[in-house]
C-alpha cells in the first residue's frame, strides 16, 4: 500500500459523509428493512393461508 491508499482509508474510517461507518450503517439499515419486509410477507402468507383454511372448512 501506498502512503495515500493508507491516508485515504483513515480517513474515510474516521467518520463523515462517505465513511466506513456511514457505509456499515446503511448496510445494517437495508437489512433490518429487508428482515422486516420478509417478516411482513410470512404475516401475509399465514393470513391468507389461514383465511383459505377457514374458508374450506
């Protein structure tokens, strides 16, 4: 690595817009939304499969 390769990385792991940190927390965000979007879709699915059960009886 260069001297500025080694710079650059310090200093985008030092915080602010565009660093590591703001990169790792909206990495954690997107997948806590997906988590909850998948979440959602298994509540759905068990709704309407439920719904469907009732429905035959």
């Amino acid at each position: 690595m260069t001297a500025q390769i080694t710079r650059s990385i310090a200093q985008r792991a030092q915080g602010g817009e565009n660093s590591l940190f703001d990169t790792a927390e909206g990495v954690i965000k997107w997948v806590d939304d997906f988590k909850a979007a998948v979440q959602q879709a298994i509540t759905d699915t068990q709704r309407v499969e439920e719904a469907n059960r009732m429905g035959r009886s």
